[in-house]
C-alpha cells in the first residue's frame, strides 16, 4: 500500500531549516512518508509544494506573536518572520486535508483561526502548574472530553503527558473546541469542529508507547 505523504514543517533560525527527527520516525512507524517542508517566499510555491500532500504536521517552536496576550519573557525567543510566513503559506494551502498541530503547532492553528494565546501561561493564569520542563516541569495528566475525537483515539479518559510549552492558549478560534485539559485547567488539546484537526500542547512524538495511535489515526486520515 501507497504510505501517504505528510509534510512536516520545521525550526528556522540563522538560515538554517532544522527538524527534530522524532516527528520523522513517529509519521514513518505510523504508515506515512515524511517530506520535509521547504521555507517558501510566495503563495504560489506553496500551492505547488502542498499539491504533494495528503496531510500536515506543524511542528514544536518557539514562541508565537499572532493573537499573544502579553509580552513574551525572556527565556521564550520569538518564532523568526520567515517561518510564520512559510506555515501561513503552507497551512492556507491545506484547508481540504488533515493537519496535526504539536506544541508551537497546536497554537498556531489556534492563532490562524482568531484565537488567543497566553504569552507565559505561570506569569497570567493564577496556580498554574509549571509546563516547561526548562522551568522544572514535570509531566502531567491531560483529561479529555468524552464526546471528543482525541478519547475515541486514544481509547482513554486521561493520560499522563510530558510539557514543554510556556505559552498557552486562552480562547480557542472560530471553528475549534477544546478538548484536553491540564490539572490546572491550562488547554492541552484542540479540535476542528469538522474532525479535520487536532492539535496538542505536549509532544506526542516522544512519547511513542502511548501516543502512537494519535499518529496512525492521523496517516489514516490522510490516507483516505
């Protein structure tokens, strides 16, 4: 059987594209063909490019400026022009086919739908538990709703999840619901209200043993 094609973007910084192979493996193990997204400069390449794709995954980053509530501290650098113009492009670009958000990647979907992101979620929302394991977090369990995609998947009301995320988000966007939550209330999963994407908080491409149904779901998805 044909492995459908799945892009995976990347970091950008100092010219440099740079992609943490986990996400490879995890697309690869789950039945997909990672391609490596180029940083593109025009909409038209982007087009081209994603005509390739059967889905999408938008990798971990750094921090996100668009929708920000806040100003970004100091241990948080701000994600380089050049890649949110590139992910703009290539998400725009992949309104008809399945796309997973990670980290970073599940706040930009948020972002690009109208919502709103906490620039250091411990500095805004009152008793939140430490999520950047740069800070000394540690994991932690995410719930998820019932009626939600993410507890069909994962076959679970609630597992336990590494964090390495500062920011966070605080409204969800037009067309998205919040379906995973920290013990501390903080938003750790989102869906499309159309089933078409997920996007969560931690990294479940390192965490394999448990998480790998998400990544088969999705290479299904995008399969179909």
């Amino acid at each position: 059987m044909t492995r459908p094609r799945i892009g995976i973007t990347t970091s950008f910084s100092d010219n440099t594209q740079r992609v943490d192979v986990h996400y490879i493996r995890a697309v690869e193990a789950a039945g997909g063909m990672p391609l490596i997204v180029p940083i593109l400069e025009n909409a038209e390449a982007a087009a081209e490019f994603t005509a390739l794709l059967d889905g999408l995954v938008i990798t971990g980053g750094p921090g996100i400026t668009k929708g920000l509530i806040g100003a970004l501290p100091p241990d948080l650098e701000p994600v380089d022009p050049a890649r949110t113009r590139n992910d703009e492009l290539v998400f725009g670009a992949m309104w008809d086919r399945p796309v997973l958000g990670i980290c970073y990647g599940m706040q930009f979907i948020n972002a690009q739908a109208g919502g709103t992101i906490y620039a250091d979620v411990n500095a805004q929302k009152p008793d939140t538990i430490i999520h950047s394991t740069g800070r000394g977090g540690k994991e932690h369990p995410v719930h998820f709703e019932n009626d939600s995609r993410l507890r069909q998947i994962m076959g679970v009301e609630a597992m336990p999840v590494n964090t390495y995320h500062i920011q966070a988000v605080v409204d969800v966007g037009a067309g998205l619901k919040a379906v995973g939550y920290g013990p501390d209330g903080v938003i750790e999963a989102i869906e499309s209200t159309d089933g078409r994407m997920i996007g969560v908080q931690f990294h479940p491409e390192r965490m394999l043993d448990s998480t790998k149904p998400l990544f088969e779901d999705f290479v299904a998805r995008c399969r179909t």
